[in-house]
C-alpha cells in the first residue's frame, strides 16, 4: 500500500474490534458512566449501524437495555447483528436525522437516556484512544487520515494530536455525496447538507455534532471530499493489497491517498484510521466490481455480428486472443444480426485502446 500511495502508510485497524469498529471506545464508556437510575431506565441511541452495535454489545455485558433506532439504508448486515446482541431494534427514517428524532422522542417518553454516537462527551473522549494508541505505536506521525461523518472520532483525534504530537496533521475525510463536516467549516457552523447515497453509509450524517464540531473547528488541518469511484478503489485496494475488507467509511482515507488528492503527503508517514468492517455481502461485489472498472479491468461492450454459423466463434477467439474472460454476456436477435453484450476481465491500464483495436481490425 505504501508503494502504491507514494508514503509510508500505517493502518489503524478497528475493524479487528468485536463488533467491527471504533464505536465500541466510545459506547462502552459511555455506558460505564451512568448513574444507577440511567442504568435501570434503559439507553436510546439512532445509528446506521456501527454505534448502535457497539451500545448492544457492551449494553448486553454491562446489563443496560439498549434500544437503536436505525435508518432504512443501514446495512441489513448490522441490523441483524444489533438484534443479536438482544438490542430493541427500530428500522425508521430515510436518514439519520430522522432516526434521531425518533430516539430522542422515545427516550423522552421511557425515561431513559440517549446517547448520541459521535456527540456525546463521552463517547467523544472514548474515541479519542484510538488517537493514544497511534502516538503510541507509530513514532513521528506526519498525518492521520480521518473518517469524518458526524464529526466525533474527528474532535477526538484532533485534541489528542494537540496534547501528544502537535506536528501531526489531522484531515478529515468526508464523502463527496454527504459533505456534512466540510459545509459546516466552510459556513463556520453546524450546517444540514442533503445526505444523497453513498458507498460510506457510516458517514452519511446530515448534519454534524454540536459539540464536536466546536472541539474541532479551530485545530483540524483540514477536510476534503473523497468521489465514489475512488472509495469503490480503495476497498478494492485493502482486499487485494492488505487482504483486508472494510466498509466504504473504513476505506476512504486508503482511498483518498491512491486518487492523489493528498500530494502533501508524498513521502510521509501516515496513519488511515480504517473505522470500521462491517460491510454488506451483497455491497463487496459491487464495490469490487466499480473497483474494477474504474481501473479498466471490467470492460463493457456491445458489439454486432452477423447471423451466421461461426459469428459467435469469431467474436469469442478476437476476444481469446486479447487474453481476456467474460464475466456476464447478453443478446438480443434483430433478424440478420446479433447484438452481443459482455462484460470482460482486463489487464488494468488507463489506455484501453489495445481492447478495440483487434474489434476494429476485424470489422467487414
């Protein structure tokens, strides 16, 4: 990875936690600092995925009722999981804002406490040890690339940059499509962005952390937007690469590196804080396959052959000959001619011109 980054690149792998993700820092010690009558009342919290399983789990060991409130687009993959963990799972609101509201009204009504995942001062101070172990672990850090949705591992990092390493640069990562922490500094407040799909489900916040937009806003270095053909790249990257698979918010900061969006960093030594692993079955393929074309080595083509005995012969020894396979492949009959579409596995390079040119040669 760090051939292909032109840096000396360290991975802080959270996904190695329980539940797959940094929330556990934050959920359990927020769960530890209840007092006895919030313990007994029960917790509340509204999450995509990552920070409602973290609540579940030590919910569950520290003998807490947990109830998550998650948005539909969440991963069926952390639903299922949060109930397994004996979580009280509702699946409500189109986004997170609204399965926050939910949250709160229910905690409201039951008396219990909510607990925001990445504006809490807790959780914000729990997520912050991630920080600590990297200064720990890794000596002279010259930047640590940081999944950036609601805003809470962000502050946390921040602050602990400024008391241990103070020379560290902090930036922040946010998708192009839900640029929730970049609006907000750039308007000098909490600022609502329309939250449009993304392969960084766990960034998708509407709206950023009060509390730890105002820890961070004066002491990040910066925050840019990452594209989605660029995240589908660096998850594609970690598997092949590290043999490592991760959510798109775990590998936005890999992703960021390998699009050259950071050439101030060509040469220095850099943590990617992979947040989390908790990644769909069904999405993997996806992103492996966008991976791949964005690299040209899935190929799409249409091409006409004659209704004839051998056609379909020819078609398949040009494309033999170029040293490719096919992935997928249909037709469609047009009286005296075939309109053949494949999908093709090719050997990565920008130029895909050695790809048509046998086609070309070959047209009558």
């Amino acid at each position: 990875m760090s051939k292909l980054a032109g840096c000396d690149v360290f991975i802080k792998m959270e996904v190695n936690q329980d539940t797959g993700s940094f929330k556990e820092r934050g959920g359990r010690f927020a769960l530890m600092n209840l007092s006895a009558e919030e313990k007994k009342n029960g917790v509340f919290a509204a999450s995509a995925g990552n920070h409602a399983q973290a609540v579940a789990i030590h919910g569950q060991r520290l003998g807490v009722k947990v109830t998550v409130v998650m948005p539909r687009h969440a991963p069926l993959m952390k639903i299922s999981k949060c109930r397994d963990l004996g979580a009280n799972v509702i699946v409500e609101g189109k986004d997170i804002s609204v399965s926050k509201a939910l949250a709160l009204k229910l905690a409201k009504e039951q008396g219990g406490k909510y607990i925001n995942g990445y504006d809490n001062i807790d959780v914000l101070a729990g997520a912050g040890t991630v920080a600590v172990e990297i200064f720990d672990q890794v000596d002279d850090v010259d930047a640590i690339l940081v999944p950036s949705g609601g805003g809470g591992l962000m502050a946390a990092t921040c602050v602990a940059a400024k008391a241990l390493s103070p020379n560290t640069k902090v930036i922040g990562l946010v998708p192009e499509t839900c640029p929730s922490l970049l609006k907000s500094l750039e308007a000098g407040k909490p600022t609502l962005v329309k939250v449009n799909p993304t392969l960084a489900d766990g960034l998708a916040v509407p709206l950023v952390g009060v509390n730890a937009f105002h820890t961070m806003k004066s002491i990040v270095h910066k925050v840019i937007a990452v594209k989605e053909t660029d995240i589908a790249v660096g998850i594609l990257r970690l598997i092949e690469c590290e043999k490592v698979v991760t959510e798109g918010a775990g590998a936005i900061g890999v992703a960021a590196l390998l699009a050259g969006n950071l050439q101030e960093l060509a040469g220095k030594k850099v943590v990617c804080i992979l947040s989390g692993g908790n990644i769909d079955s069904t999405m993997v393929g996806r992103c492996i396959e966008k991976g791949l074309a964005v690299d040209n080595r899935l190929v799409r083509f249409e091409v006409l052959i004659s209704d004839r005995p051998g056609g379909v012969a020819e078609l398949s020894k040009i494309v033999a000959d170029i040293g490719v396979f096919s992935t997928s492949r249909y037709q469609q009959d047009s009286f005296s001619e075939i309109c053949n579409g494949m999908g093709w596995h090719y050997p990565g390079q920008e130029d895909t011109s050695g790809f048509r040119q046998p086609f070309n040669e070959n047209q009558r």
